[in-house]
C-alpha cells in the first residue's frame, strides 16, 4: 500500500508562550505617552479628519491633510503611535487615503503604511490594510489604475502575509480575492509577484487555502498564454502546485490546458514543467491514479530540441522508476515472470529501462492509449500529431510484458500515422512499427496483420517490414509472410512509398535461410514492373540468394510466365501480372537469358497471329516489343533476336486500316534494328523469304511505312558484301530504287538513288570490269533511261544524286548510257561533263 507523508498545517501551530509574555513585557516596558502628547496627536488626527470628511476639499488641502498623517506617522514615537486610542484613528485616515483620485497621495498613504508596519509590527494593522487592498486590488475591475502602486501594494501585502502568518487565515477571502484579480494583471512585474504570493499561500496554507484552489484557476489559464515567457513559466508553476492541493477532479479537468505547455517555444517554461511534472510523478498523494496523464507528458521531453531538458527528463524518469520499485518491492518481489535480458531484436544503440519504468508503463498502458490514440488522429493539430505519435513508441518501447493483448489496437495507430501527410508522423509510425514486432509474440502480429495484406496501407506495409527485419528464427513465419506479399501483388497499385516498402520488406526477408525463393523474386520484379524509377538489375532481394542472377531469374521467370500464360494472352496491360513478365523480359535482355523469352514465344505467337480479328493487340504487342530493346538493341540474347525478327516480320503484309498500318510501321522500325545485327547471310535468306512483302512495304501509301521500308533494303545493300548478293537479286533490287525516283519527297528519291549507285558500285565490283552487256543490257537501258529523265531535276540534291548513279552506271556500259544520255539530254556542257 503506497503511503505519502502529510503536509504538516504550519497555521494550527500554536504560538509559545514565551512569545506572548516577552511581547506583553517589551509593551509594559515601554514608558505610557503623556496626556499633553496625546492631545498634540489627537488634535492633528482631527484636523486630518475634518478634511477628508468635507467633500468640497480641494487637492492642496487633502495633501495637507496628507502630510498631517506623514509627520504624526513618522514624528511621533513607538509609544504614542502604539497607543489604543492613536492607532485606530492612523490606520482609518491612512487607509482612506487609499481611495483618493490624487496618485500622489495614495503613494504617500502606502509609504505612510508600510511605515507604521516597520514601527510597530503589529498585527492589528492587518485589520484595516488587507481589507483595503481589497478593495483596490480585488474588486471585479482593479480600481488602482496605477501600476508602480499596485505593485507596491502587492508587494507590501506578500511582505505582510510572510511577517504575520498566524493571523493571516482570518484574511483568507480577501487574499484569494486580490490575487484572483492581480494574476491576471496587465502589469507583468505586478503579475509576478501576485505568483509568489500565490504559491507562498500554497506551501505555507495547504490546508486552508485548497478550497479556494478553482476560484484561482481561471486567472492562471488566463495567464498561461501571455506573450512573456517568464509569465508563462511562472504561471505554470503556480497552477501545477495549486492543484497539487486542490481535489484531483481538478487536475484532471483541466489536464488538456496543461499539456499544452509541452509544445512552449520558451525552455523556460518547459523546464518549469518538467520540474512540477518530475514531482507530481514522486511525490502526489494520488499519483497512482494519474501516472496514465503524468507520465505521457515526461516522455514529450525526452526528445526535446533543448538537451538540457531531455537528459534531465531522462535521469529523473529513471529516478520515479527506482521511487516506484522502492514503493512496489513486496509486491514486485511476487512475480517471477520479469524478463531478465532484452528481446532479441533489441537495438544496440537504445538502452533497456530499468524494471520500475517498465512495470510503471505497463500498468498504466491500457490508461495511457486511448488519449494518445486519439492525438495521433488530430487532423487539426499537426504538432500535437507528432508528439502523440512520438510518445506512442517509448511508451510500447517499455511494454514488454502487457504489449501482447493491445497489438490490433497498436496496429491502428501505425495504419493512421504511416498513412499521414506529414514525415515525421510516418517515422514514428514506423518506429511504433518496429518496437511491436521486437516486442510482441510473432504468430499475432501476422495473425492481425496478414488478413488485411492485400489493401497495402502503409501502416500493414511498415509492421511487414518490421517484422522481416527483426524477427529471425521463425522461417516459417517469413515463408508465410513472404507468400501473403506474392498473392498480394496482383492487387498492387503504382504508389511509390508502397514499392519501396515492400523492396525492403523483400530485401530483409532474402537474408534469411531456407525462405521461398519463387515468391521473394516475383515479388520483386513486380515491385520493379509498377515502379517508375529505372529498373534495378541487381537487386539486394535477389542478389542476397548467393546465386548468379541469370540463374535465379531465369528458373523463376519460367516458372513464372508457365504459371500464368493465360493471363497474358489476354493481353490485359492493366493487369500487374502483364508488366511482370514485361520486367522479366527487361531482365531478360539484359542479363542475356534465353530461357525467359523461350518461356514467352508462344505467347507472342499467339498475339501477333495475323489470321485473327486482333488488331489493336497485335499493335500493342509490337509496342512493347520495341521498347523493349529500342535503347540498346544489341543487348537482345541472340535466339531471343532471331525469334523476335520470325515474329514480326508476318506483320508486314499489307492489310486495310490505319491500325494495320501501324502495326507495319512499328514491325518495320523493329527490323531495322534488329536486322542489321544478323549474319549477312541471314540477311539474305531473311530478304529473299520476304521478297514480295518487303517490295509492298517500299510502295506503301503511307510516307513512314515507305520511308522506313527504304530504310530496311538501303540497310541490307550496306551491311552485306557483294559476294552475298546475287547479280539477279541486284537487278531486282535496283528496279524498285528506280520506280521511288518519282516519288514527291525529296528524300525518298535521294535515298533511293543512293541505293541505286551502290547496286551499280557492287556490279562492278563483281565482275570487275567485265559486265555482261549483252546479257544484262535490258537493266542497263532501262535503268539509263530513268536516270538520264532526272538528270535535270529542279532539286540540286536530286540532280547530284542521279549523276553519281550515271557515273557508277557507266562503268557497267558506257556505250548504252551514252547513247541514251545524248538522245534525252540538250545540255551539252552536262553531258561532256558526265562522260569526260
């Protein structure tokens, strides 16, 4: 049973005895004024009467009146002043001054006072000052609108109550009312003093003074907001310690406007609180009842920006630790079930509480989470957010033995602080995410967590993560972890906090031993496929596996697209499983791993069969493809080349639409890519497989499907030596070079003509100088003939163009060509500069 010590009633002490009798004998002693003397003084009191009773008085005359009492007070000895029949009428007429509308008088009036206090000391004064004060200090509205004087009378009334305690519970309304009103005062030095007063009445009149503790309290909330940190810091103090006296339903009335306190941009005033908080902690009589209030309010301040205030927080929570097993030994001493070492997940960086701290936490835990789980929701208050969500963690961070029966509860303050706009509400989320899974049994955590997995809030997300990182030794609960991730990620949207998440969570779970290979990696490559930063190729979750990475994506994505073939044949592109195996195909490439896209033939297949209503997915299937390898072709294993390059190239046969015609624009752009990077001979077995296609390609009526099929056949010309070209194949060629001479784009015939000239180059390569004429002079006419009728084209490009092709083609049969050239051509100076 905890016990407090009393505080002792200073005002039931009787006073000694020996007091008295000495303070009678000093006044027997004391020689008796004359009659003549109290005549004197008795006739200047009634002159000083006289005037303040005519109203008509003007101010020279009050402040003769005035100065009567000054030199009666200050004159006349200790003997006279102390007379029964003087000090009554000084202290009536005094104290009348107190009122008057002259602010020097009522200056004198005060000094007139304190005066008579110094000389005699008696505590009949009190009798007509208090009162008076009263009246100017604690009406509704100060009447003393001076503020030098009101804080000379203040300060006379606190040197008043410390010099004459055994009498001041008699004046305990008045006081309370001046102070009621002078705690609120504008004057701030004047606001200070009435504190002192106010918490010199607390420590010295417990008893007496607590029933006046709610009238007080109004005046210092008033005052807890003042621009002057010293105020607020003083004003704190005051109210912590008059409630300390005052019934506890006060304190916890009026706890929220406290609290408030905490976020103070002054140290000042947060130390003051730190200091009546440490000892309401060790020393209220009915702590026990409000350590689920107290002890939030300490752990606000063991990160605060001020280290002064954070250590000492720190060493005194310690200390009410060590004041609470004192208080709790026997019963402490009952139980055995303390853990004796930290959980194993316990960071090496934070230091273990020591047994009181715990316990004290634990028993107050269910108290203490609901006000912090409702602060941690305050959409109005970012800051009360943050320090909510803050003290949330070391409070679970000291609950070793009672976390376990509040985990779904614990688990929704995480969802709604992972889930908020600011950051470091989500890191202390995250830190409240972490102390439950170092803390609490592992089996429940899942159990709680995992139903819901599929919604990916942040908050599941960052328990997961926790739980990956910090439990160990239960693989099977990591198996089963990491298995709820997989079947999850179909459900998955593009959320970018989320993926990274989850990349942690999988990198975490890729360390241990025995754990799921097929869903750490799938998982993965999904988070890879919804992630719009460039792709990892070396990710920490699969390299963490030990083993080569061609090797494990290749066995998983196998495993991977044969399990879901007929997803992706629907060609779903919103579905996540279609940019999975997307991904698996950029790893693919990159990490040259024929298996993958062996894996994926059929399926392409399937999407770019011609013979089916499939427009629209055939153009999206070749889309894909081309992004696939557009940024660095060559990286494309070679099967996986040879492959694509069968594939698209059925697409090049002309069909009707404009949807047909980009699936050839797009299948002729990927060809010419991925063609040139072919054997020469597998170009020209892939040419002459596509004769007939490619020619219609050329003579498309769409300008990009023509200009890129120019490209496809200008390519082949360049990248293949003429011992692979066939003469008729050449002749063939050259024919549909010329036929694009009439074409309207300059560009066109440019090229063409270009290609026409290295055909020609190639002829004469090959038969070095001995061309059949005869046998092939029907090319050679024809082919004289459509350069000689562009020979003089408007266009210089052009023009420069077809007379290099004349000049290759006259090599071949010059006799031909200058027989055409001279019959088609007037231009004498260009035809003696073609044949010179």
């Amino acid at each position: 049973m905890v016990t407090f010590q009393e505080i002792p009633d200073e005002t039931q002490k009787p006073i000694a005895r020996e007091e008295i009798k000495t303070e009678k004998e000093a006044i027997q002693k004391a020689p008796e004024p004359t009659k003549d003397e109290l005549y004197g003084v008795e006739g200047q009191l009634r002159k000083a009467e006289q005037i303040q009773s005519n109203r008509n008085s003007t101010r020279a005359q009050r402040k003769e009146g005035s100065r009567i009492l000054t030199k009666v007070i200050q004159s006349e000895p200790y003997e006279v002043l102390a007379d029964m029949k003087v000090l009554p009428q000084v202290v009536k007429l005094t104290c009348r001054l107190f009122s008057d509308d002259s602010e020097s008088i009522r200056t004198d009036a005060t000094k007139n006072i304190e005066v008579l206090i110094d000389v005699l000391n008696n505590p009949n004064l009190l009798a007509g000052l208090i009162p008076t004060l009263e009246s100017r200090l604690g009406t509704e509205r100060i009447v003393e609108d001076c503020e030098e004087l009101r804080l000379e009378q203040l300060t006379l009334l606190f040197r008043v109550i410390k010099s004459h305690g055994e009498v001041i519970p008699g004046y305990m309304p008045e006081i309370s009312l001046i102070l009621s009103r002078t705690l609120a005062d504008p004057f701030v030095t004047a606001r200070l003093v009435a504190n002192e007063i106010l918490r010199h009445m607390i420590a010295t009149y417990p008893y007496n003074f607590h029933q006046y503790a709610e009238f007080m309290l109004p005046a210092l909330f008033t005052s807890s907001n003042h621009q002057q940190s010293k105020v607020r810091a003083s004003t704190v103090t005051s109210t912590w310690q008059l409630l300390k006296i005052a019934a506890p339903e006060h304190l916890r009335k009026n706890m929220s406007i406290l609290v408030q306190r905490t976020f103070d941009e002054s140290a000042v005033v947060r130390t003051a609180l730190m200091i009546e908080v440490v000892d309401y902690l060790k020393t209220y009589r009915d702590r026990y009842s409000f350590f689920n209030l107290l002890i939030p309010i300490l752990f606000g301040m063991f990160d605060d920006e001020d280290p002064v205030i954070a250590d000492k927080s720190k060493r005194e929570w310690n200390e009410i630790g060590a004041v609470f097993e004192k208080e709790n030994e026997t019963d402490l001493k009952e139980e055995m079930d303390y853990p004796v070492s930290p959980p194993q997940a316990w960071p090496d960086s934070v230091p273990r509480s020591r047994l009181g701290c715990r316990e004290l936490c634990g028993r107050n835990l269910m108290g203490m989470m609901n006000g912090l789980a409702n602060d941690a929701k305050d959409n109005l208050s970012l800051e009360n957010r943050i320090m909510a969500t803050r003290i949330y963690g070391l409070v679970i961070s000291h609950c070793e033995r009672n976390i376990h029966q509040h985990v779904p509860k614990i688990i929704e303050v995480v969802n709604r602080a992972c889930s908020d706009t600011d950051p470091q509400v989500r890191k202390n989320g995250d830190e409240i995410a972490n102390w439950l899974t170092i803390l609490a049994t592992p089996e429940l955590v899942l159990k709680v967590v995992l139903p819901g997995v599929q919604g990916f809030s942040a908050g599941t997300l960052s328990v997961l993560e926790n739980f990956a990182k910090n439990v160990w030794n239960e693989i099977e609960l990591q198996n089963k972890l990491a298995k709820a991730l997989f079947k999850a990620m179909p459900h998955m949207v593009r959320d970018k906090r989320q993926i990274e998440t989850i990349r942690r969570t999988l990198e975490h779970l890729s360390k241990r031993q025995n754990i799921n290979v097929f869903n750490v990696v799938c998982s993965e490559i999904y988070c890879q496929a919804l992630n719009d930063k460039e792709t990892d190729y070396e990710p920490a979750s699969i390299t963490n596996f030990g083993a080569p990475l061609d090797d494990v994506i290749g066995q998983v994505g196998s495993k991977f697209i044969s399990a879901n073939q007929g997803s992706l044949k629907s060609w779903n592109q919103h579905s996540n499983e279609f940019w999975t195996w997307i991904c698996f195909l950029q790893f693919a490439r990159y990490q040259k791993i024929d298996k993958i896209f062996d894996e994926s033939r059929m399926i392409f297949e399937d999407l770019l069969d011609t013979r089916l209503e499939n427009q629209r997915i055939r153009l999206k299937t070749v889309e894909v493809l081309f992004r696939l390898f557009q940024s660095d072709p060559e990286s494309l294993p070679i099967q996986a080349r040879k492959t694509l390059i069968g594939l698209v190239s059925k697409n090049l046969t002309y069909r009707v639409g404009r949807i047909e015609s980009a699936v050839k624009l797009a299948s002729v752009s990927m060809l010419c890519s991925l063609l040139p990077l072919e054997s020469e001979m597998d170009q020209v077995m892939w040419y002459n497989g596509h004769e007939a296609t490619i020619h219609s390609v050329v003579e498309d009526d769409e300008v990009c499907i023509r200009k890129h099929g120019l490209f496809l056949v200008s390519n082949l010309l360049h990248e293949i030596s003429g011992q692979y070209l066939e003469t008729d194949f050449l002749h063939k060629v050259v024919y549909k070079f010329l036929e694009r001479l009439d074409d309207p784009h300059n560009d066109f015939r440019i090229l063409a003509t270009r290609c026409a000239q290295r055909i020609y180059s190639i002829l004469d390569e090959k038969f070095h100088g001995n061309y059949d004429k005869q046998l092939y002079g029907a090319h050679t006419e024809h082919g004289a003939k459509v350069l000689v009728l562009h020979f003089e084209d408007e266009n210089p490009d052009v023009k420069t163009a077809v007379y290099d092709a004349l000049k290759c083609l006259i090599k071949l049969d010059q006799k031909r060509v200058e027989e055409i050239a001279r019959e088609k051509i007037s231009n004498s100076s260009r035809l003696a500069q073609l044949f010179q």
